[in-house]
C-alpha cells in the first residue's frame, strides 16, 4: 500500500515536471518572438517618422518652388486649397456632390 502510494506520487510529480518544462520552453520562445517583431516595430517606426519628416519637407510649397527653378519650369499651375482632399473620403464626398449637381442641371 505504501508503495503504491509512492509510486503513484512518484508518477503524478514527474508528469507534471515534465509538463512544467515544455510550458516553460513554449513561454520562452514566445517571448523572444514578441522582443524580434517588437524591435522590428522599432525600426519601422523610425523608418516611418523620417519617411513622414522626408514627404512633409519635400512637399512643402516653397521646396516645390525651388525645385521648379531649379528646373526651369516655367508654365506650371497652382491649385487651390479646395482642390486638395485629406483623405478619400473627402474626395468621395465632393465627387457625389459634383455628380449631383450634373444631374440636376
């Protein structure tokens, strides 16, 4: 009886050892996953911010201006602020409303 009981302890108590390590092996290669992809947010985030500085400074109008000098373009047109949409949506809207319009006419 007595070393049934210990057998059976003995049993339960290397299973869960065993158990143990695998959870612990799994929990550790997760977790040099998360480090990898979360240095590559890193980078991408960076990448994204001085693409971001890049455009906002590249297209800025006085930047655009100096390129056209420097290229000697002369005959270029200037569009106005209610030709420049943020966001598509905002073109969708202004597309519908012009298509409206049209169709009233």
């Amino acid at each position: 009886m007595f070393n049934k009981r210990l057998i059976i302890s003995l049993s339960i108590f290397f299973i869960f050892m065993i158990y143990t390590s695998s959870v612990k092996h799994k929990t550790r290669n997760l977790e040099k996953k998360i480090n990898n992809l979360n240095s590559e947010i890193g980078v991408l985030k960076k990448q994204f911010k001085d693409a971001k500085t890049d455009y906002v400074f590249l297209s800025s109008p006085e930047q655009l201006k100096k390129y056209l000098i420097t290229l000697n373009i002369n005959d270029f047109s200037i569009y106005d602020a209610s030709r420049i949409f943020f966001s598509t949506d905002q073109f969708t809207i202004y597309d519908d409303k012009q298509t409206s319009l049209l169709n009233i006419k």
